[in-house]
C-alpha cells in the first residue's frame, strides 16, 4: 500500500549509453524469481559509492570498498537479492569476492573491475553456486533497455519499483538521468541506503564523482527513515559513461551545479520513493525543522519526531494527538531548548504556539490535514537560522505484519 | 497482555506507617472511573523525587521540582490520570498549582507541602474545576490500605497494576516497602518513568534521600524501555515516614547499603512490570551488554537493539530472525567498534561468534528460545570490563492498535 509512488511508463524510461544490465534467476530465496541483476559500463565509465556506515558492514560492502579504493576503472556491478551475506564472517568475504570474481571471469576483467551487492536475510550463508550458475544466464540478456526489469529484479520486500529516469538540457548537451532504487525496511541510511544505482550518461571525472556521491547521498538518501534501523547494506552508486556531450572534468566547470542538482533531484525521488513504499506505509511525512541553531541539532528533532513509534501511529490512525509531537521534540537531546519559542504547524494549521496549544487551534483543522495521504509537519525552534528536512511514513499494522513474517 | 506480571493478592500490600490514600472519581475523561489519587504523609517523613528530561515538561512536573526545592516537609501529594496538563502553558501551570493549592487548603497546608502530578492526553487543558469538585471526596475515605485501589486509580492504558510490598528485617529493625507504578507506553524513562511512588517506614534524612532517589532510579526506571518515547510526565518518588524503627541518619550508616539495595530491588521490580505490560507486549526480553569499554556505550549498544522495530517484531512472531541484533549492535554508534570480537547469545544458545554465525548455531535452538515468553539476549563486545542491562518488550499488532485507537 505504498503512497502516492508514481512508476514511470517503461517507454518513459530511457536508456543510458554505456550501461547494459542483464537480469537473471538464481532461485535463492523463492524458485523462478528474478534475484540476480548485472550492470555493465562501456570503458571511460567513472563509478563512485557511498556505503552504511553500520559497524556490521557486510561482506559485499567491504568488498566494494576496497575495489573501488583499488583505482581500476569499474566496469560491472552484480546484485543479488534473498541473502545480505552480512554477519557471515570470513567466507561471506570469500563468497563476495566470488560473485565479482565469477562476472569478471564471463567478461575478462579484472575481479577488481566489479563490485558485488546483496540484500536480504542477515546472518545466513550466501548460496554462492546458485549465484555462479545464474550469471551465464543473466548476462546473456545484457540490454540497455533493461532498467524498467531491473527496478523489480532487486525488490525485496518492496512493494512496488522505485524508477527515477529524465533527459534535461545542460548547456547545450543533452543528458540522461536514469536510476533505480530498492528498500521498504530497515531503512534510516546513514551515509547511503539499501541499494540505488544511478546513472548518467555525462562524464564525470572520478574525483568529482566521488565528492558528488557524498553530497547527494547526504541530501536525499541519508534524510529518509522507515523505521530508523540502519542496514547492514546500504549502498548508494553513482555511474557516469560519459557516452553523452557534457563532460565536467573540473570541479570549477560552471555547469557542474546544474548537474549536482540534477543529480541530487534523481537521488531525492528515488529516495522518496523508498519512503512511500515504507513497510506497512500509508502516508508520507515531511518532517521541517526550522530556525534551529545548527543542522545538526534540526535533524536531531526531525529524527526524534520521524522515528516515535507514538507519531507513526497517531499519523496511521488519522488521530491529531499532536502532544506526541511536542513530547519528541523534547526528549530530542537539545539541553538548552526553550519550549517556551517553539511553534508547530500541521500543514497550514497552527497547533502549538510558543510551546503550549495555539488558543485558535481547533481538533476539526488538525483532523482534516491528519486525514491526507501526504502531510507536512513543520516545526520551528527559534534559536537560528538553520533547516533540516526529514522524510518518513507512519507505522501501521501491516509494518509488524510484513516483519513478523518476513521469512517465513 | 502483559508478561507474567504478579499482582500480590490485596492482603499482601503492606500498609506503610504515616501514609494514607485517598481516592476519587473526577470524570476527567471517563465519568465514574477513579482518576484521582491522593497521598498524604505524616510529618517528619522525607520525600524526594526525579523527573522527566524531556524538555517539554509539563506543568505539574514544573511546580513539582519547584515545591521540592522550596525545601518545606512535603505532606501530600495529588495524581490525576485522563489529562498530562503537557504542552499547556502558562495557563498549565496555573491549574497544576491549583491542585496541589486545594489538597493544602482542605489539609491546613502550605501550597509548597503538595506535590501535584498528572498522566494523560498531552496538549489538552486540564479540566481543574473537576479535580478541585472530587477532592474533598478523595480526603474523605484516607486510609493506610488503599495501597492495592491506588495502584489501579492511577493506570492509563495499562491493563494491570504495578504493585510491589515487602516486609524486611535491616539490622534488627522491621522495614515496610510498598510502592505502585503506572505506564505502558511512552515509556524509555530518562532519570525517571511515568509515574511510580515507592514509600518506607524508616526513615531517611532528606540529603540521603535525594541521592538515594537518583541512584535508585537509574539503576532500575532508567533501565526500562517500551517504544523509546521519553515522556513529558514522567516522575518517580520515594516517601520515608520514618513511623519505623529504623532511622538512616547519615550516609556513612553501614545500614544504608542494605536498605538501598532493598529499595532498588523495589524500584527495579516496579519498573519490570511496566515492561511486562508494555502496549501490546506479548514477550519480556532482558538485554545484557557484556565486556563493554564503557558504561555508556554498553547502555548505547542495548538501547539500540531494545528500540530497533525490526528486532522487536521477530522478537513478536517468535522468528530467530537474529541478523537484526547484529545489524541493530552495528549501528549503535560506537565507532571504532571491532564486530570480530562481537558474541551473541539467546538464553543458552551461542548464535554468533566472533562476529559471524557460529558454525555450530542451529535454527531449532533459536526458534526454541524465542518461543519463550521471557528471553535474555546476552551481548559481548570484548572491549572492557564494563556491563548494563536493559529491560524491553516485543512489539506486536496490539501496540498499533492501541496507540492508533488511544483518543478515540
């Protein structure tokens, strides 16, 4: 039951020159599914990551770090889903070297060329031989016209693809944007997110692309949460094939900005979308904090907020019992908040005033935004001129549902 | 549903020396039902108290610490249930004084001597003229047994009371403790919880008592956690009337560790029981952190894992789902974390060793111990010598229901 998630048309979704992606079954997790996506990049591509900065990394992710450090040119990126490969130890590392290992064999690379991912249950062995007999398969069917397929093939509890695909005009040069993302639960990235491959068809040199993957991923994936639990997995790729005409090979190239925001807009929606399919999600929340002392302080209250179960459940029932909002704010960890300045409006409804109830507040107005698919809660701290913007879903029956059964 | 939550039969609750209750019925907002409490002591008792860090306290919590500090002998104390008078304001605070001002007035008190508390509904004005019509009803039936009535007068969405009462001998000398609490959700108490009055008949002079109410609180409410929300009300009092024979007069009194121990082995009990009857909570699970470098990371650590929704839902659908410890330990945030040294074990079972999954692990164990309705989650970081314990419960479809349904 996912929020207002709009699916492009698959003839909306366009191609990206130098990216051809085959999609296979390894039979992991469920017989016949589609669980293994491959990604090839024509040579000239650049690639750039961000990855979970969970302490249990697992194994693919270590494995993507270091070939990605390693300085050779990655040329293929293998996705399996049914299995994190996290918490497996030493031969989860020796499984995910084998899956790049195994796609870099097919296509004469260098195992460094490729980076391997997975997701799925944490804590069981990757079945890696139903994976190595999968890939002949999968990049049989290499295609540039695979995105669309692709966008299913690395759901996992997903409920529906997350696809974000535009050509624009930079300076004269057309260029594309098409990326996919997956993820419904154990989702509050911190550095990145479950998994989302971007691509362009720009060229964008390597150390540029490495400064860009941070910031976009800093202003879209890593301020979304569905239930605040950072993965295992999170991984968040940017490819450029450079294929098309624009080509930033300096960071003082004055059409960069524009392609940052391009970018950071793709990455936005795709990480908005992940919320809007949030396990068990029936509305959409935009948490703004404003006027706070620093950043950091404005995502503490739009966290504190974003993650109270007592939120989530107010905004299923379509129930304005706003105190939880104000109780979060408080126990958010700002030592020296005056309640006493803090405002907070329900879309255009004025609840609270200087810390206590707006006296021209009436239940019938909070009732009607409460009541709306997307809702916009805004709060305002009075203590400086910073904003920070979360984004989230409530917490319903179904979210215990999906994960009470997950495996079974 | 709560989890094996003993409630001592009535004639079990010990009535202690110098406190009488009184109960009434103010109609706040269900009419008939027992919403108000009201304590009061002899003179020559000792009271002391800590309260919510959530930065929005409320008003009766305000005028609490404020009648505290004033430093005149505390003599009665006023609860109501239906209403937090939270996120009220000026007009908040009025109305908290108003009930502690009416419970001296009716006693031929000072206003300073009245600890007011309240439990409820946030940002809703507290209907005063209610309370003030049912105390003199509450004053008329004091008496030193309404220990087990008051136990149920002050409950919200709690399905059972919170009773403990024991008889103990310190040095020769008999000492009575009986103490109540109340809360089932917005429950993660930061220096405090909900509500809970614990009393004793020895009597403690006034410093000790107030370090005794802080050490006492951290090592047992302070340990708890149903969702995470730090509420706006929440308090925990300890009353020594002194009527006994023992008398703690000094903190060098050898006596003194024997009768804190008796108290926190109260408090801790009290405070369990709001976990046992969690919202919605169907399991009681006891996480112990092991061999951390630090108090404060072991308390970060088994924060993480007793608020991760995923966790507590498979902990719900009895499904050894455990990668979701791992991945909740991994991103408790401690940095420099070496997940290779990270054991985990569920009762008696070694699930993951050195970081991965013990070889020797098998689901059936698992499955068997998360079919318990009590399990202990053992955690060890081989970092340091220090431990901490953290008390939580499952989350199941029941905590939606409630709290989607908790106004209506």
């Amino acid at each position: 039951m996912a929020v207002n998630l709009q699916i492009p048309a698959r003839e909306n979704v366009h191609s990206v020159k130098g990216v051809r992606i085959g999609i296979g079954s390894a039979g992991i997790k469920t017989p016949g599914k589609k669980d293994l996506t491959i990604f090839v990049l024509e040579p000239g591509s650049t690639v750039a990551g961000v990855f979970t900065r969970n302490r249990f990394k697992a194994a693919p992710v270590q494995v993507c770090e270091k070939h990605l450090a390693a300085g050779q040119p990655i040329r293929a990126l293998i996705v399996n889903t049914g299995n994190a490969n996290a918490g497996t130890g030493a031969q989860g590392l020796d499984r995910a070297r084998n899956m790049a290992a195994c796609v870099a064999q097919a296509l004469s690379l260098d195992e460094q060329s490729v980076l391997p991912f997975s997701t799925g249950v944490i804590l069981e062995p990757l079945p890696i031989e139903k994976i190595e007999k999968a890939v002949p398969q999968a990049l049989e069917n290499l295609s540039e016209s695979n995105w669309f397929d692709a966008a299913y093939s690395i759901m996992t509890t997903d409920t529906l693809p997350k696809i974000h695909s535009r050509k624009t005009e930079i300076a004269g040069h057309s260029v594309t944007l098409t990326g996919i993302s997956k993820g419904a639960g154990m989702i509050r990235p911190n550095m990145a997110t479950m998994l989302s491959y971007l691509a362009t068809d720009a060229f964008i040199a390597q150390p540029i692309l490495n400064k860009l993957a941070k910031s976009v991923a800093d202003r879209s994936f890593n301020r979304i949460t569905v239930d605040g639990d950072t993965s295992t997995n999170d991984s968040f790729i940017i490819m450029a094939t450079g294929q098309g005409g624009l080509r930033i090979e300096s960071e003082d190239d004055p059409r960069l900005p524009e392609l940052e925001a391009a970018l950071e807009a793709a990455a936005l929606d795709l990480a908005t979308k992940i919320v809007r399919d949030g396990e068990g999600a029936t509305k959409f929340m935009t948490i703004q904090v404003e006027k706070a002392a620093s950043a950091q302080e404005a995502l503490k209250v739009a966290y504190a907020v974003a993650h109270s179960p007592l939120v989530k459940t107010a905004f299923f029932a379509s129930d304005p019992n706003l105190g939880r909002i104000l109780c979060a704010i408080g126990y958010a960890g700002i030592e020296d908040l005056d309640v006493s300045k803090v405002n907070l409006w329900l879309g255009d409804v004025w609840v609270a005033r200087n810390g206590g109830r707006n006296p021209e507040y009436k239940e019938e107005d909070g009732q009607r935004v409460m009541k709306e698919a997307e809702i916009l809660v805004r709060i305002e701290l009075n203590r400086g001129n910073d904003s920070e913007t979360v984004y989230t879903c409530d917490f319903s029956h179904d979210y215990v549902s999906i994960n009470a059964d997950y495996r079974s």
